[in-house]
C-alpha cells in the first residue's frame, strides 16, 4: 500500500458540478449509468488528466459529450480511469457505465446485497466501488439518482435528498428518482432497495417546516422500531435547544440493515445503520442497547451538521466531523440521563480503549499526518480523543465562548470541506486567544503524563502545586512539545467543605480551571487556613494520566466528600488499584511457583491492608447512600476491569495473576458487604413495567452488582439461578445468565439457563448474539475449546459481522485469561481466523487484529508467542491492505 500524506493535500484539476446516477439492479450484475458534468477548476494546469477513483470496476462504456470516446483518450484499469485531451475551460460531460456484484460484495463496502436489501456504504472509499469518481471529500456535488427494479422484490427504491417521482417501467420492473439538493461528496451516497416495513412519524421544526421521519426495518420488527424513532426526535429538538441547528430537508430516512461493518452511516437524509443500534424492546435488548441505540442515533443525525453541511477537506481530518460529533453525542447522553454516571462510562471507555491505543504500536495523532489505509483510522483516537479535545476547548473557553465559536463556524463553514485549523481560527477568534500550543492535541500522539505533588506551608498559609508533564514518545514522535493541559480542580478542608484561596501565582487559574502550559509548573495558593486535600481533574477535564501519590486517607475523603460525582468515583478507583497491583504482583510469583489454581482469596488484602480496609470502607459507604443516585452507586461497585489493572502495571503482564488479584478483592468486598447487597437485591427491584429510562436503568444496574457480589460471596450459583428464572427483562436476564456461566460455567444451573435462552431466542440472531459473547468471555484455559465449538453452532454465520464480533470480537477483546492463555494457541487461532476473515471481509479481519496491539505488554513467554502468531500473518500472501497495514504497524520496532 501507498502512503498518503496530508503534506501532499492538493485541490482536484477539475470541477464537479453534477452527478447524475442510474441504476439498474440486479443482484449479480448490477448497471451504473454515471453522468458528470466536470470543468478546469481556474489556474489549474490546462493539459492535465481526468483522474478518477475505482476499485475492482468493470467498465462497460465511455462517452464524452455523449459521444463514444476513441480508445486512445483513455486509460482504464479496475482502479482507475484517466481521461484525457480534454478541454480548457469549458464544462464537457463524461458517462461511465460499470457493471457490479451486488451480491459478491462481501466487504460490506460499495453496493451489496444484505438479506434480501440493498444496501451501500460509502465512507471512506466505498464510492469508487460503484463507479469511476473523484472519490475524495471535497469534491462536492449535487445528486440525482434513478433506481430501476424489480418491483415485486424491491417495492421500496430509497436514496439522498427529496423524492421525485416514480412509476412502472415495464417487465415487472419499476423505478424511482431521487434529488438531493445539497452539495456532498460522495462518501455521503446512500441507496436503498428491497422490501421492509415502515415506521413513520414527523417533526416540527424551530422555523415551523414539518420532517417526514422514516425508519425501516425487516417486515415483523416494527414494534422494535419505537425507541430509535423517540430517539430521533429527542436528537432532532435537542440540537436546535442547543447548538440552534434545524434539520435541513423535508424526510430523514434510517434504515436498518443486518450486515453492517460499523454502528451506523450518515448519508445525507438517508441514515444506514446496523440493526443492532435501531432494534429494541424489553424482552431483548438491554439497558445498555437502549442507551448505545439513543447515542448512535443521535450521533448519526447530528453528523447532518458536523460532517455533512460542513464536510472534511480530506481523510486526515476525520476527527473534524468525528471527533466533534462524539462530543456532541456525548452532551446529549447527559441531558438525557445523569451527567456523572455517563461521564464516569466515557471515561472507563476513553482508558479502556484510547489509551491502550495511544501507549502502543498503533498510536497516532488525533489528526493523522500519513496513512497507508484509511479505514484503519477510524479509531478510538481520532473519535473519543478527538471529542476530549473539543471538550477542553469547552473547559478553557467556557459555556458562552465555545458557543459563540460553535456558532461562528457553523455560519462561516456551513457548505465548506473543512479543516481542524478552521475549527480552531473560530474559537481563537471568538475568545481573543492564543490557541496554537492547544493545538499540539490534535498533532501530538501520547497520552500526556502529570506528576503531582503538594507541600502545606501553616505558618505562611501557603498551598504550593508542583506539576510535571511528559508527553511519552510514540511511533514516528520521539520528541514532544508540552501542551495546554486544562484540569478542573477543587481544594478541601479536613470536614470535606471547599477551601478557597486568596490568591494564585505561577500560572493561569481562571475559575476552577488550572492552565498546564509549562514543561514543569509551579502553582502558590495563598490564605489557605488549613492542610488541603487536592481534587484535582475534576470530571476528567484533561485526558492524561495523574501521577499523584495521595494517601488513603485523602483519597477517602474525596471519595466520601467531594462536590464532584466523578471525582469521587476516580478516588475509589485510586484506592483500589495499587491494592490490586500489588496483590497482582505477589499472586503472580507465588501461583507461578506453586502451580495454578491455588488459594489467593486473601491476597488483595494481604498486599497492603490499610488501603484495602480504607477502600472496602469507602465503597460500602457510597454504595449504601441512599442519597446519591443509583447509577453511580453501580458504578462504584464495578471494580478496576482486568484490563485497567493491566495498563496501570503496564509491563510484564500475566493476565491469570491479574484475574486472581481481583477475583480476591472483589471477594473480600463480597464478605464485608453481605447484609448490604442482599437489602440492594430486594431494595432496588421493581414490579413496574419495564421502562428504559435512566432512573430504572440505574436501580437495575445496582441490583444487578449487588447480585453479582452475592453469588459470590455465597460460591453458590443458586441465587444467580433463581435471578435468571424470575427476571422480565434482558437487562435482568443476561445479567443473571452472564453471572451464572462465568462463575458457574460447568454446573447443571449454567447449562440450563444457556440451553433455555437458546432456544427461547431461536430465531433473533441479536439476542443470540449475547448468548455467544456470554460464552466466548468465560473466563480460563477452556475458553478456547468452547469457542472452536460455538463456531460450528447453526446460529453462527461467519459472513456476518455482528456475529464474528460477538464470538470472536468477545474472545479476543474480553477475555484476558482465555485469549492469553499461556501456551499461545489463541493467539495461533486468531491469526488463522484473521487470514479467514480478511479474504471475506477486510475492515472487519483489521479491527479484529487489533485486540492484539498489546502483545509487547505481556510477560515474556506470551509476548513471544503472541509475536509469532502475528510474524505468521504478516508473512501470509495475499492479505489486504488493512490488515497488512496494522501487523506491520504491530510489528514494527
Ligand atoms: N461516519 C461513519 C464511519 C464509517 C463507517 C460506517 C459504517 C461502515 C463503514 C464505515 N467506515 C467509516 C460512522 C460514524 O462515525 O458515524
Ligand atoms: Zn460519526
């Protein structure tokens, strides 16, 4: 593959004023009819060739002018058609018709055919696919499209924009027009055709315009369809409330199909998504599958404006629509539900993933300066980072300032490609600020590293702040600029009450925000009365890595005291993962020696029994306050994942000896707070109707922990059992199902329960898929028996993303102990899986791969021969570029 690099950006030659698109459908041989009417962008070289984008086209005919076009004017391979001679400065036409295979098109990229549907996904290079094109994005042009079918099999001919018209046309056949009046580059394209059933509402718009709302679904799942649509509507008043932005045609179409390689698309008018994120009722979707549905929905619509009317100049600045538009989802989140319980789930989201990201051999800039494949970029940095830094614009601007600056580029960018140094020319505008080192967040890779510490003068009443920050060295980085750091702090008495200085010197505090700029800081608080406790990046303002000693005493204090939610929660966490390093540590070397399986139910404690006690204490407490709400309380109970435990020891892992570690803490906790969770099972159920709201989302979530520490305090799988047969939900169900077969896996209780949910949900390939991922995360040696048994099951379709995810995806991303099983052979399996997959579906067999960017983090034994697995995939010929893009990358150095 060729590098691409943003140093290269340069504007096309020529100008696209119109598209005009017929096709003609047929499930193996399938008619683009492309008609472009093109001229010389002004200055541009006069001799220069029409170059247009394809990938494995066949091309049928060629006109110029509408007249067939002598053979020597041009050049056509499957990737590309270069015209030439043509003229200097006058518009000419171009018709290209290319025969495709909608139903060979296994990569889910282009037009393919889905059950039945057609569908097409475009981004990021899926156009070309279709027919030869400028497949970039800031070529922007305005769509017509013709559909032609048969009628019988596709009543519905769906595409961008406002419908035109339709009518019979002939031997069966019927077809439809479609315009989409705004400017958009290709990679917004979206046709539908087959046969669904509908659910429709409108909306009213701030001005007063009424929308057409359209969401379709597989004939029988309507009723699945009603959350997505509340959801929509809920997105739809919620941006004009708050970013003033009006929905911009007279129809919003969604569209849920079943093989789907990404959540959703936000063609313009015409959103495509996985049904996974639409699909929805009590009896099978979960309270988590409610929020994620409420959350893509809303961020696929509010991409009608942050990436649609304002597009991205070129692939390197995707963060631009995606980074932006996660923030903007995320807001919305907390509107609807509780503002520190979904940050605290960012959070947890943002370390799992981006930060193992940006530590390892895949880190790249929020803002990419090359790239070999792009696909490859849609990563948790360019999305959730990319959204953390539109969030610290917010924090250092403030509420009215980063409104204004919203508000500037949507007026000054709304119909432009645009890029991040436009984005940010708006916010330095608005608020007169210098805003050039903040930007080093979008070209600097590496989570940035603070060290902290403190000193208390009495006698001068002085708070003296010492901060650090090393940004770490990441592939092609080794050297790093220091950067804007805002952290949200907050300074507590002994009683836990807020403790206001007189004065600050060393640098920038504006309101409860410290400005980090230096290298190594000095921050002198004055006319501090007494010893204060430091809260210091409250609501996670900055994501960096603190490294700040605190005792356990402070860090209690802030746990029970702090006026902020999150805080509280990251003290907690504080608290508990030293005593679960250490533990995993000692549990390390002395299972090791002693041979596996041995007793370590004591270790959490025994490695450092004063926090252990200081942090079982704090949890209790907050758990059992019935003033503080139950979604957090459920948080607090969700101990330091084995994965977060893996990144704070960050060398040298041995995932067994992790699992053992907190498995011991998580026991210990059960014992001490028996009576506590008992009263939460009974305290927090409900006889009322299901409903998904966030209140009864938050009181299931508590029950179901406190469930959770009981079967395990009782190492009794009855209670998990009893929870199984009684629940009236998914989110009771396949908490209790999960509970039992990971704690319980070989007992007749486990095997039951996995048997009745099976066929109970015969038939609902989204439910079985939690039936799969339950099994694939089991955790231990057996896992991969089991998950070599499952792939033989009848439910499972290797053609199917959501499927390969939930087995395959659960293994390799959930499943420490059984992925990285000591002898290797996870890893062996996965290779051979990738090479499988990466022939059916390369996007698909690239982000499997990457469950494996941690490898150099394990002990030596593993990392060895996790590196021989991925050698054996490198060396394999034929692989595609996505996958030859991210084991090389894995490989490298
Ligand atoms: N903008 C979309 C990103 C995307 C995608 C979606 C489905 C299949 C393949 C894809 N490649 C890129 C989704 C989003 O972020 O909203
Ligand atoms: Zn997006």
């Amino acid at each position: 593959g060729q590098v691409v690099s943003l140093a290269d950006y340069r504007p096309t030659d020529f100008v696209l004023e119109r598209v005009d698109l017929t096709f003609e459908l047929d499930p193996t041989e399938t008619k683009v009819e492309t008609r472009l009417i093109f001229h010389r962008r002004e200055g541009a070289d006069p001799t220069a060739p029409l170059v247009l984008d394809g990938d494995e086209l066949v091309l049928t005919s060629l006109l110029f002018d509408q007249i067939e076009i002598d053979p020597g004017r041009y050049t056509a391979t499957p990737n590309l058609l270069t015209i030439r001679d043509l003229p200097a400065a006058e518009p000419f036409e171009i018709t290209i018709t290319t025969l495709i295979n909608p139903e060979a098109n296994t990569q889910l990229m282009g037009l393919y055919r889905s059950n039945g549907i057609y569908c097409t996904q475009c981004e990021a290079e899926g156009f070309r696919r279709i027919t030869y094109f400028p497949d970039r994005p800031d070529v922007l042009s305005v769509y017509t499209v013709n559909i032609i079918a048969d009628k019988a099999a596709n009543p519905l001919l769906l595409s961008n924009g406002n419908f035109l018209g339709g009518a019979g046309y002939g031997e069966g056949k019927h077809f439809a027009a479609w315009f989409d009046p705004h400017p958009k580059p290709s990679y917004l394209f979206a046709l539908v055709a087959g046969d669904l059933g509908l659910v429709e509402d409108t909306f009213t718009t701030l001005s007063g315009r009424e929308v057409a709302l359209k969401i379709y679904v597989e004939h029988g799942k309507e009723p699945r369809a009603s959350y997505a649509m509340d959801a929509l509507k809920r997105s739809m008043k919620w941006d004009e409330d708050v970013f003033g932005r009006e929905y911009d045609l007279d129809i919003f179409m969604i569209v849920a199909v079943s093989d789907f390689n990404m959540g959703a698309m936000e063609n313009k008018g015409l959103n495509v998504f996985n049904d996974k994120y639409v699909l929805a009722d009590p009896e099978t979707a979960t309270d988590a599958d409610y929020a994620n549905i409420e959350a893509i929905i809303a961020h696929e619509y509010f991409h009608n404006w942050t990436g649609n009317r304002i597009t991205c100049r070129d692939w390197f600045q995707l963060c631009l629509k995606e980074g932006l538009t996660v923030y903007r989802d995320h807001q919305f989140s907390a509107d609807q539900r509780s503002r520190a319980v979904k940050r605290i789930a960012e959070v947890r989201h943002l370390r799992a993933e981006q930060f193992v990201e940006d530590s390892g051999p895949l880190a790249h800039p929020v803002r990419p300066n090359t790239y070999k494949e792009i696909n490859n970029f849609y990563t948790t940095t360019v999305y959730e980072k990319g959204s953390e830094v539109t969030g610290m614009i917010a924090t250092i601007l403030g509420p009215d300032l980063f409104k204004a600056g919203m508000d500037l580029y949507f007026e000054r960018h709304d119909g432009d490609a645009a890029t991040v140094e436009d984005f940010v020319a708006c916010f330095a505008e608005v608020s007169k600020r210098d805003l050039s080192q903040f930007s080093l967040w979008y070209n600097q890779a590496g989570t940035p590293n603070v060290t902290v510490s403190c000193a208390y003068d009495v006698g001068a009443g002085l708070f003296t702040v010492d901060l650090e920050q090393v940004v770490p060295p990441t592939p092609g980085q080794p050297n790093k600029q220091p950067m804007h750091i805002p952290l949200r702090f907050g300074l507590l008495s002994a009683a836990g009450a807020p403790l206001a200085a007189a004065g600050v010197e060393g640098g920038e505090v504006s309101g409860d925000v410290l400005h980090l700029t230096e290298r190594r800081q000095t921050f002198r608080f004055s006319g501090i009365a007494e010893r204060p406790v430091l809260s210091l990046n409250r609501g996670f303002s900055a994501p960096v890595v603190l490294h700040f000693k605190q005792d356990s005493a402070d860090l209690a204090l802030i746990a029970s005291h702090d006026s902020d939610l999150f805080s509280r929660w990251q003290a907690l966490s504080d608290l508990a993962l030293p005593v679960l390093c250490e533990s995993a540590r000692q549990t390390g070397g002395k299972v090791a020696a002693k041979g596996r399986g041995t007793k370590a139910k004591s270790a959490a404690v025994a490695a450092d029994p004063a926090a252990a006690v200081a942090l079982t204490k704090s949890l209790l407490s907050i758990v059992g306050d019935d003033s503080l709400e139950p979604a957090f309380r459920a948080q607090a109970l969700a101990l330091p994942s084995e994965a977060d435990i893996a990144r704070e020891l960050g060398s040298n892992i041995d995932p067994d000896a992790i699992h053992r570690a907190r498995q011991a803490l998580v026991a210990e906790i059960a014992r001490a707070g028996l009576d506590l969770f008992g009263q939460l099972v009974e305290g927090m159920a409900s006889d009322a109707p299901y409903s998904p709201d966030a209140a009864s989302a938050g009181r299931r979530a508590l029950k179901n922990a406190a469930l959770g520490y009981l079967v395990q305090a009782a190492q009794d799988p009855a209670k998990a059992a009893e929870a199984y047969d009684k629940a009236d939900n998914m989110t009771d169900l396949s908490h209790a199902l999960g509970v039992l077969v990971t704690y319980f896996p070989e007992t007749e209780a486990a095997q039951a329960a996995l048997g009745n949910f099976q066929t109970r949900f015969a038939g609902n390939a989204l439910v079985l898929d939690k039936w799969f991922s339950v099994q694939a995360s089991i955790p231990g040696d057996g896992a991969l028996a089991r998950i070599k048994a499952l792939m033989s099951n009848p439910g499972f379709n290797p053609a199917n993303p959501n499927r390969v995810r939930a087995l395959i995806g659960s293994f390799a991303f959930s499943n420490p102990t059984g992925f990285h099983r000591a002898d290797g052979a996870a890893y062996d399996f996965m290779a051979e899986q990738i090479l499988l997959i990466d022939k059916r579906n390369p996007q698909l067999a690239a982000r499997l791969l990457t469950s494996m960017r941690t490898w150099r983090m394990l002990e030596p034994t593993r990392a060895e021969k996790a590196k021989a697995a991925l050698s054996t995939i490198e060396k394999s010929s034929g692989l595609s570029n996505d996958v030859r893009d991210i084991v090389e990358r894995m490989l490298k150095g």
